[in-house]
C-alpha cells in the first residue's frame, strides 16, 4: 500500500502515520524527519536546510525530491509506504508521479486530514507540552510565531495538493477534528474499501482470462463433433469405392487386401481433419466395407468359378 498523508501542520498526520505503519506493516517516510535527521548529522542537506526549518518556510523542491527519490528505492519500502510531509508543492507531486511512473508503482490513496486552522494552536502548545513532560528535545519550529508560517506555507503551497489529487480521484477527506481513535477508524474504514476494490479489479482480468479460455474450449468442443462427422462420411464415400478395388485384390487373398486397401483409404482421408476416434470410427466402417467386399469378391470367384466349370463341361460334352 502506497499512501500520502495530506494536512497543516498538528492536523495529526505523524500520529496517525505510526498506527498505519503497524496496521499495514508499510514504512514511515517522513521528510521533516529526515530533514531534522541531516540538520542533527551535518550532512549538507542539513546545513542547506536547517535555517529555512527553523523559520518555518519549505526547503527547495529538489532537495526533498531528491531525498524521498533514494529513499522509496530502498529494500524495505517495497512493501509500500506512507508518506508524512511529502509532496508539500505541486512540482513535488508532479516528481512524484514520474518516480512512480518510472518504478512502474502506483499510488493507492491521498488522506487528508481536514481541521480547523483554530484548533492548530492549542494541539500544537498541547504537544510541545507533552514532549517537555517526556523530557524530550522540543522541536525549535513548535513555537506559536513558527507556527503561523507554517500554516501560511501549508495555505499557500500545499493546500492546493488537494485540488491535484481530487483531480486525479486519489484524495480521501477524512475529518480530522475527531478523536485520534475514530479518525484512525474512519481513515481504515476507507483504505479496506480501496483494498477490496483493488481486489476485485485484480480478479477481473484472470477471471476474464477463463472465461475466454472457457468459451475457446467451449467452441472447439463444438466443432468436433461435426469434424467427425465430416470424416466419417468420407470414410463412408471412400469405403464406397474400396470394394472395387478391393475386389480385384480379393481374386488372390480376398479379405487381407481388402481391409488392407479400404484401412488405407480410410486413414488417408481422417489422419489430416478427424481426431483420433473419428479415424477409427471410419476405419471401422472401412473395414466392415472392405469384409464385405471381399466376401463379394470370393462369390464373384466363385460364380466365374462355377460357370467356367459349366461351359467346360458343356463344350466337353458336344465334343
Ligand atoms: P514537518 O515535520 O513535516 O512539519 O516538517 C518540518 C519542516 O521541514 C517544514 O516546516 C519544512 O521546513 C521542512 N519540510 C519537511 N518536508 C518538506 C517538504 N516536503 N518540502 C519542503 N520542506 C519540507
């Protein structure tokens, strides 16, 4: 599963990015996170950042592209991941979608979490509140001051993201002023209809697959019986034809020559057209073609035989 989350800042998006993460064993990809991380190394997006953080602007478009680039190519994010914080301009959506594009992946949904700009404040003053209390670092853009440049960043350059993806039919307005337990609810209530509809567009084509498969056998299986017909009434005609020559060949081993003659004819018509049991079916009728008529033959013989003998006597008799 490949999501974004979309919201202003203390809208909850980092909250619930942890219990996604869990519910669907995707990875967290945070771009204030690995902004903060480079700030606390050094490294040089660190030093090119960390001024515009702590004035609450956005870090230039390519350096964050850049970053989330390397990292949805890493092994762990093959599974899917949920993306907290990126893309915040539309020239890093677009980047997005041609690295996507690229890697052959596909975004599965956009949730935005929509809340009211007045209760921003307070969530914010009530988190730094609780990071003080765990003794922990508290950020140094979690001041009320920083706070209102945000939200002008988030207003001015991000909040159009909605209209792009709305656009796109990807984006899912989740209301973000609930409780972290129902929104968290509601934002899986409509991920397990995406997965299931996902599902469905997954099955249809194989299911589409064995239905044409199905229709195929379906139509061979049609026409095999009226092939087998066809070669069994050229066996049929040719078994006609097989007496007389089978007759003559008959004269000397009647029955052997005969069935020898009428197999032959019979198989020459089938092998090609019929399937294996209208070849025999026809060398059946063949057969019974060719007994008879080396039966024919032999009373043909015999009949030559028997008036041969009869004018013998008669003419032996005038003399
Ligand atoms: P966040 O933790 O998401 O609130 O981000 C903290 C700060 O990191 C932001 O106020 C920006 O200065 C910077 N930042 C994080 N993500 C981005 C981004 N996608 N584009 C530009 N700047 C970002």
């Amino acid at each position: 599963m490949r999501l974004i989350l979309l919201g202003p800042p203390g809208a909850g998006k980092g909250t619930q990015a942890k219990l996604l993460v869990e519910r669907y064993g995707i990875v967290p990809l945070s771009t204030g996170d690995m902004l903060r991380a480079a700030v606390a190394a050094g490294t040089p997006v660190g030093l090119k950042a960390k001024d515009i953080m702590a004035g609450g602007g956005l870090v230039p478009d390519e350096v964050v592209v850049g970053i989330i680039a390397d990292r949805i190519l890493e092994p762990d994010a093959a599974q899917g991941f949920i993306l907290d914080g990126f893309p915040r301009t539309v020239p890093q959506a677009e980047a997005l979608d041609r690295l996507l594009k690229e890697r052959g992946l596909k975004l599965d949904a956009v949730v935005e979490l929509r809340v009211n700009e007045s209760a921003l404040l307070q969530r914010v003053e009530a988190r730094v509140a609780q990071m003080e209390a765990r003794g922990e670092t508290v950020r140094i853009d979690d001041t009320p001051e920083v706070l209102s440049k945000r939200l002008a960043a988030y207003r001015a350059q991000t909040e159009p993201l909605v209209h792009y993806y709305s656009e796109r039919r990807a984006l899912l307005t989740i209301d973000g002023m609930m409780t972290i337990d129902e929104v968290t609810k509601e934002i899986e209530r409509v991920l397990s209809a995406i997965v299931a509809a996902e599902k469905r567009a997954k099955a249809a084509p194989r299911k589409a697959r064995e239905l044409s498969k199905a229709s195929k056998v379906a139509k061979t299986a049609a026409k095999a019986p009226v092939k087998a017909d066809k070669a069994v009434k050229k066996q049929a005609a040719a078994a006609k034809t097989a007496p007389k020559k089978a007759a003559k060949k008959a004269s000397k081993k009647p029955s052997k020559a005969a069935a020898k003659g009428a197999k032959k004819a019979a198989s020459r018509n089938t092998a090609k057209k019929g399937g294996k049991k209208a070849v025999k079916k026809a060398a059946k009728v063949a057969n019974k073609a060719a007994r008879k008529a080396g039966s024919t033959a032999k009373k043909a013989a015999k009949k030559h035989a028997k008036s041969r003998s009869k004018t013998v006597k008669r003419l032996t008799k005038r003399r």
